[in-house]
C-alpha cells in the first residue's frame, strides 16, 4: 500500500479541525479560557496521538460552575 505524502497532509488537517473543534466545546464546559484550550488542542493534534490524549484529559476533567455569579439568595 502506497501512502504518499498529500494523504498524511490531509489526515494531519482534518485532526486539526476535529481536534480544535472538540477542544473548544469541552474547554467552554470544563475550563474558564476556552480559547487557549482550543489552541493547545490544535497544536497538539498534529501529532494525532497527542491531540487524542488531550481530548481524554479534557473529557476526564471536572465541569466548572457557570452559574457561579457572587450573588447569594435567601
């Protein structure tokens, strides 16, 4: 089987845009820099492995509180 160099481009450019995509949704729910969580999702997944791991930590990884405002009801 011939595995040529635009195939592993290509398969390198998708992780990146599933990986990214998967780091942001997680890192809106499970961190408070989602941002950050997406860039280091996407610089992770050119090494696809990497990329994967990080989705695993993500996903293992508490959900913050949102609703967390300061206010106090009684």
């Amino acid at each position: 089987m011939n595995i040529n160099a635009t195939v592993v481009g290509e398969i390198i450019f998708i992780s990146v845009i599933v990986i990214g995509i998967l780091s942001y949704y997680l890192g809106k729910r499970k961190t408070n820099t989602p941002k950050i969580a997406t860039l280091i999702g996407a610089l992770l997944s050119f090494i696809p492995p990497l990329g994967l791991i990080y989705l695993v930590i993500l996903v293992l990884k508490n959900d913050i509180n949102q609703n967390n405002t300061g206010d106090r009801v009684v």
